[in-house]
C-alpha cells in the first residue's frame, strides 16, 4: 500500500472538517455497511450531521453528503505518524491502517514485532497466543495484530486529522531500561565503504616587503569492513618551499559489545582521565561509555580568542596539528574539534594578516571521575610512546580502572610504566549536593643516564557543579600541586631526551596549577558571561604563567552586545598581551537574509587602540552562501587603515571559502575547501561535511528532497544524501521531506531508524514510486453544467484517484497513461455515474512533476 498523502485541495481555506473530508484528507470516503461489530476507539469517529443546504450546484440541487455523517475516518493505508507511549512523545513511526471485519468505519492501526519493540513493549512477557498472532501478523499478507489482543489492558488510539498515534501500555507489560537504551542485537554495523574527509587551506600574506605562502591539507581517511573500521589522519603543511606530511593518527579499532569496550590497534592517544593523554603505537582496550544510554560521551572544549585581522588559526595537541581554519576579524569560536583524547591542553596559534602571531592554551581536561553505582570503566595501553616533539620511542604500558561504589564514592586508581619511568595513582570521587569533588595522588619516579633520579608526588583536587538556582556551570576547577620531583609521563620522556642528547637538566618543572572553566547565565534580561583560564608556576623558575578569557554577552531588543577580555603570550615579543573588546551588533533589516553589522573596539596592553566595522549576511535558499566586509582602523604602528571581505559557498558536494583584505602594510589572501567523498557499493556519495557515523541515503528519482537531519540537506541527482550527524549505539530517525518532489513521485514511507555503531556507515533505502502524471481537469456535465462539489473520481480499475473540487474541476494523481478515461459518481446510492474522456498535453523532455491541465465532458 502506498502512503496516504493529503491532496492538493486540502490546503484551501474551509469552515468544516467534514467539508475537508470531501477531499480525502484523512477521511474514509466510504459508507457504513451497517454492521453491528463493536469498534474498538482506534480512529477517535464522532458522528455528526451536516446541513446539505449550503452545498449546492448550478443546477440548483442539493449534493448528498450524507455519507460524511460517519466522522473523521481513515482510509487504509500506510502513515507517518506521531507516536506517543503513554502520553510521552516517542518520535515518529510508521504504522499500517487495516479495515477490521465488514464494516468500513473499522480501520485499525495493526502492530508487528518492529512497532512492538519501537513502543518499547517487553515480548517476552506476552503470553503465548499473543506471540503466535504477532509471528502470523509478521508473516501474512494483509493480517492485522490489534493492540488490546496483544497486551491486555493497552490500546492503540488514531487521530487522523493530527497524524497521531496514542498507545497506552500497562507500566507491567513495557521493559525495564534506561531511557534511550538499544538493544545491542539491533546495533548495525553498516555496510563495507570507503569514505575521505578533506580540509584544504591556501593563504599568502606580503608585509612590509616580504612575503609568505602557508598550505594545508588535512586528511581523515577511512575504509570499514564489518565491524572493523580502519583510519587515518593526517596533515600535508606547506610553507614557503618546504612542504611536510604530519601522520597523526593510523589504526585499526572495532567495538566489542559483550564487554561494552572498544579495541584500536596501531596510533592513537592514551585515555587521559586519570594520567595525562600522550600519544601510543600499540594496542589498547578500554571501555566505551557510548555503549551505555544517556551516559558521557567524549568531550571536547570550546577554543575561543579574538582576531585582528583575516587570521590563520591553528590548533595544536601533544605537538600534532589536529585543526586549522581561517577567521575573519574580531572573536571567533570554534566548536567542532574532534576528541583526540580525554585530556591533553590545545595550544592556539593565531597568524595575523601582517605576520604577527600570538599563541594561547586552552585547558583540555577530564571533568571529575564519578560514575554510577556499579559502573565499572578500565582501560588498558600496552606499546610505544609516540611524540613528535621528542626523538626517543620506549616501550610503555598504562593500565586504568574506575568503578561506582555508590551515589557518593568512586574509586579510582592506576599505573603507568615506561623504560625508566614509573606512576602509580589512586583517588577517590565524591558526587555530593555541594558538587562532584575528586582528590588523588600520583607518586612518579624517574632515571636518567647523566642525571640524578627524581621521584616526587603530585595531588589533585577537582570539582566540578551546576548551581541551580543561580544557573552557574562550573565546568571543571581544579587544583594540583606537585614536588619538585615529580614529573608526568610526558615531562619524563621529553627531559630522558634532553639528557641523552646534552646532558643537562631541564628547569620550570610545574609547582602549581590552577583551572577554572565557568559558564553564568543570569536573570531574563540580564544576560551571561563565561570565564576559563589557568594559572601555573613553576620549580627553579620565577614567574607565574596566567592566562584567561572572559567575557559578557546580552541583548537589548535587537541590540546584541558584549565586552571580552583574554591574556594571551606573544609569540613575536615572548610577551604576555592583554586584549579587551567591546561588540555591538545589530540586524539591519527584517528580512531572513538582512545583513547584520557588528562593530568592535579593541584595547591591548601596548597601548593598541582599533575600531573594526563588519558587515555579515547570507543569500540564497538554506543560507547556502554567506558573506561579510569589514574596515579596521588601528592606531597602532602610526596608525593604519585595513579593508577586507570573506565569502563562502555551502554547495551539495563541498564547501568553500575565500578571503582577502589590504592595509597601509600588508596584504592578504587566502583561499578554502573542505569536503567528503563516500564510495560503496552503490555508487559514489559527495557531501560538504562527514561525521564519525553516517547513514547514505537512497531515494531514487528524488533529487532536491530535503533531508531534515542536516540544515541544507537534500538528495542529490543521483539519489543520494549523506547524513552524517548520527549517534552511535543510539536510536536515530532519518527523514526525507517530500516537499519539493515532483509530482509524479511518492516516497512509500519518508522516515527509517537505525543503530548504528561507532564509525559505521549506514545504508537506507527509501522506496519511491513513480505513481504517474498528476493533472487538473475542468470537467463538465453534457449539458454545459460544472459537476457536483464534492463527487468520488475513478479510474478504469475502480480506484479513487481524486475528488470534484469547486467549479467542476477535478484534482487527480496516479494517471498512467496521457489518455484514458474517468468515471465520477454522481449519486452512489442509486448507482449514478458519468464518464468523462481525457488527454494530456505531452510531458516536456527534462520537464516533470507538475500539473497537466485538460478539459473534458462527463457522459
């Protein structure tokens, strides 16, 4: 059966829902046969009588609308709906209306095992004749299973004007898990494909005489078979004639859902939750906390700063290149880092238009460490330490373990060895009403072979809490203090490579180290501010390192204003910089593509003064393409005066950008392009942005359908559409809009579910039907008189395929061939009907999708 879809004329204005019925949405345009079979309240049928005295045809008699009189019914079929399970919304479904006996008003919603597991109904508790009618409504064409005779006491209620489906099940008869919880035999692990994720960055500067010419090339490769997905990552930097491939990151990894653990064999980056993250050639196996519904998934912090210029921004973690992108001038945010691993600080390395550089870290550690009573997380590293800052690669192995002992202890403990190095760390996490408290100490010993050997001790205190009534987010504030012996894993390794090669030792071993991260949200009206920064200081080194960014955001009508501040080290000056600005931003129009200025005034602590003034916006359909222009002008060096504009294009198969701007000093280009290619069996699938775990969707002949799960999304010519935002091991529903498709095209259902698991390529099919040309005909009686409003059409099969709308024209869909003939039932009850001959203008070549119109008699 194909999906019941509202035709053309239920979008017209009128006063009645029985005067809407008349035009098939969502109504059964049939009679009662009078049976006296009981109806369960699946369709919500109110009966009614309507006044046929409004209704009336030229002729002067009255329209027999009688047969209306029976309610909202539904037609059988297959719908989309709204399911809600006990009065709580559950997404939408698909679900099969049958007609239930002899009597026609009996349509009922029909459950199967997929629906049943959908509802989250336990299949083990019904008894065994409930079974046995699910596995024959499963099987048999046309068998229909009824709620109320598969649990007792539930029922399955449908409203057809609101597309809902009400089921209430018995609290006894529905499983016992946790919110969002699949089951792991329904996990998919997608089909065998190759996919590529490319990040390319082209940017020449010329300053004062000089010039320089910066490339970069960012790789994400990938090829899955089964449960196994083979990756890497990697970097191809280029800068002025010297060009270099920074391998990041090749393995091997799948997930092994008996054990709720993941398995990577080859480069990756220790679990940083207890001991600091640091780069590994090995195997490790660890839990993946993914697997659990609800539970934490990797985190990633937010990288924010402040730019003069079109500026390069890069982003380094344990010495690998892991992002890099162009900003435009003022405060920029970036928020989609991968997580490389759970800790392990970001240096950001902003490159100004005329050559400057100032550099700031960003804090990148784990929140603290409670888990759930009887939670257990382990994670076990065994192979060769990798960093590319350091020449030395010794053997090493890192063994982890947390476990919830209750509501308020977590236990947590660990070791980790390396050739002349070793740390053993235990602690304990206190989730109390003041907040999530953790405390623990690591003792370390070091040897070198031409220094003294060092052992030392370091202790850490942690919170982390989300004030309530005051809204206050404390992210992670923490504390640690360490001896002048102590040293972590990665400070070891880089001071055993200092001695080997010049047999000195290294000064400015961290004492002290305080982190903060605070997110406040204050009354309606009074806006937010956010807070985070770190302060360190050292042994054998005077000085404390500080550095922050801060900031104040509010909107006042159509008036967004702010003031930020940031402590940032000048790469050029080895000096700490402190900048404070102050935007103001506002819509300049009221249309959904008005451009929106922002203004900025910015002081830094050389005495730096400069106004910026830019104007964003974006055109076209979904804000495909995006532009923005902006002036500086800065007192600093004499004073100076820079313009610039940016752009970029979100296109179907990738995205691009570019830049330039111009001062009294300098000049700047820069040119973008990233994109994703996904190759399978099926064919070849470009997308502007590939996740972790995706889904390729199939429509064919549906190209320009809008796919809701991505902003812009739709499927291209080929019938393809990559969504690549999915959660793995978690329920997601993919959705194809039909708006937009052409006429002659129905998609059987527009939404599907999956589970896919981690990295996972999912393949979903959406059935189409090429259902024949859609036309409008102006029809009239022999004697010159539009037919009667409201009368059923058929084809030659007997099959409604539309209904006789105001002025006798006639809205019909389905028509297979350009000519043939219709039948409209004129009186039902006294079998009364004319035919009316047809012939369709002929399809124009590349041309599909629309109306035809042609005029016809009724005989």
């Amino acid at each position: 059966m194909q999906q019941r879809r509202p035709n053309f004329l239920c979008s017209l204005s009128l006063i009645s829902q029985g005067i809407l019925s008349l035009f098939g949405c969502d109504s059964v345009l049939a009679q009662s046969a009078g049976s006296k079979e009981p109806i369960r309240p699946a369709n919500m049928i109110a009966e009614v009588e309507f006044n046929d005295g409004f209704l009336h045809h030229s002729g002067g008699s009255r329209i027999d609308v009688s047969r209306f009189n029976k309610g909202n019914l539904a037609l059988p079929g297959n719908y989309r709906v709204d399911l809600y399970v006990n009065q709580a919304p559950s997404g939408k479904a698909e679900v099969i209306l049958r007609q239930v006996g002899g009597d026609l008003r009996n349509v009922q919603p029909c459950m199967n095992t997929a629906l049943l597991e959908r509802i989250g109904v336990d299949l083990t508790k019904l008894s065994p004749e409930a079974q046995a009618l699910l596995q024959s409504a499963d099987k048999a064409e046309g068998a229909c299973a009824l709620m109320p005779d598969l649990v007792e006491g539930a029922s399955a209620i449908f409203d057809n004007g609101e597309l809902r489906l009400d089921v209430s099940v018995p609290q006894k008869a529905m499983m016992r898990s946790a919110r969002g919880y699949v089951d792991p035999k329904h996990w998919d692990d997608g089909i065998t494909a190759a996919m590529l994720q490319y990040n390319a960055n082209a940017y020449r500067s010329e300053n004062l005489g000089s010039s320089s010419v910066h490339a970069y090339l960012g790789l994400n490769a990938g090829f899955n078979v089964g449960p196994w997905r083979f990756r890497h990552s990697g970097s191809l930097n280029y800068s002025n004639s010297s060009m270099k491939y920074q391998s990041t990151q090749t393995n091997a990894r799948r997930s092994i859902a008996s054990i709720k653990s993941q398995v990577v064999l080859g480069e990756s980056f220790t679990d940083g939750a207890l001991f600091d993250s640091v780069g590994l050639r090995g195997v490790q196996l660890s839990t993946d906390d993914r697997m659990y519904p609800e539970s934490q998934r990797g985190y990633a912090p937010i990288v924010r700063g402040i730019a003069n210029s079109n500026a390069r921004v890069q982003i380094r973690q344990g010495g690998n290149i892991i992002y890099e992108t162009t900003v435009s001038p003022g405060p920029f945010e970036i928020n989609d880092l991968y997580a490389t691993g759970y800790g392990g600080d970001l240096v950001v390395t902003v490159t100004e238009a005329d050559g400057s550089t100032h550099a700031s870290r960003v804090p990148y550690a784990a929140a603290v460490n409670a888990l759930r009573p009887g939670v257990t997380r382990y994670a076990a590293a065994v192979g060769q330490y990798h960093n590319p800052l350091v020449k030395s690669r010794p053997m090493m192995a890192q063994a982890t373990i947390q476990h919830g002992f209750s509501n308020l202890v977590t236990g947590y403990g660990g070791a980790v060895m390396a050739q002349g190095y070793f740390a053993a760390q235990g602690g304990v996490a206190l989730n109390t009403a003041f907040g999530a408290i953790g405390a623990d100490v690591t003792q370390s010993f070091a040897r070198f072979p031409n220094a003294p050997a060092r052992s030392g001790q370091s202790a850490r205190l942690s919170f982390s809490k989300l004030i309530t009534p005051t809204n206050t987010n404390i992210a992670v504030a923490a504390y640690r203090y360490s001896t002048s012996g102590y040293l972590g894993m990665a400070d070891a390794m880089l001071l055993r490579d200092v001695d080997s090669n010049l047999g000195v030792a290294m000064n400015g071993t961290p004492r002290g180290r305080l982190q903060m991260t605070l997110n406040q949200s204050l009354r309606p009206g009074y806006g937010s501010f956010y807070l985070s920064g770190t302060t360190q200081n050292y042994w054998n080194r005077n000085g404390t390192d500080t550095q922050f960014q801060a900031g104040y955001n509010n909107q006042y009508k159509r008036l967004t204003y702010g003031v930020s501040a940031s402590r940032e080290l000048n790469l050029n000056t080895r000096k700490w910089d402190t900048r404070v600005m102050l935007n103001l931003g506002i819509p300049l129009g009221k249309s959904a593509h008005a451009p929106y200025s922002n203004t900025s005034v910015q002081y830094d602590s050389r005495g730096a003064t400069s106004l910026q003034q830019a104007v964003t916006g974006t055109v076209g359909e979904d804000n495909a393409f995006a532009y923005g222009m902006n002036v500086d002008v800065n007192r600093d060096r004499g004073g100076s005066t820079a313009i610039g504009a940016h752009a970029s294009y979100a296109a179907p198969v990738a995205t691009f950008n570019g830049s330039v701007s111009k001062s009294n000093y300098y000049s700047q280009a820069s040119a973008g392009m990233s994109g994703g290619i996904v190759a399978y069996s099926g064919g070849v699938a470009f997308t502007p942005i590939i996740g972790e775990t995706m889904a390729i969707v199939e429509a064919d002949g549906a190209s320009g359908a809008q796919v809701v799960n991505g902003s812009g999304l739709r499927v291209d010519p080929w019938g393809h559409a990559v969504v690549s935002s999915l959660s793995p091991f978690a329920r997601n529903q993919v959705e194809v809009d039909p708006k937009g498709l052409p006429m002659n095209v129905e998609l059987k259902s527009t939404t599907q579910q999956t589970a896919p698991t981690a990295g996972a390529v999912v393949r979903m099919k959406f059935e189409t039907d090429h259902a024949g040309r859609a036309a409008v005909l102006r029809v009239k009686t022999i004697d010159g008189e539009p037919l009667p409003f409201g009368s059923e059409v058929l084809d030659a099969s007997g099959d409604s395929v539309g209904t006789v709308a105001q002025g006798g024209r006639i809205i019909v869909r389905g028509l297979k061939s350009d000519s043939g003939v219709l039948s409209v039932v004129l009186d039902a009850a006294k079998g009364q009907a004319c035919k009316v001959s047809y012939a369709l203008p002929k399809e124009e070549r590349n041309k599909s999708g629309g109306f035809a119109l042609a005029d016809g008699t009724c005989n």
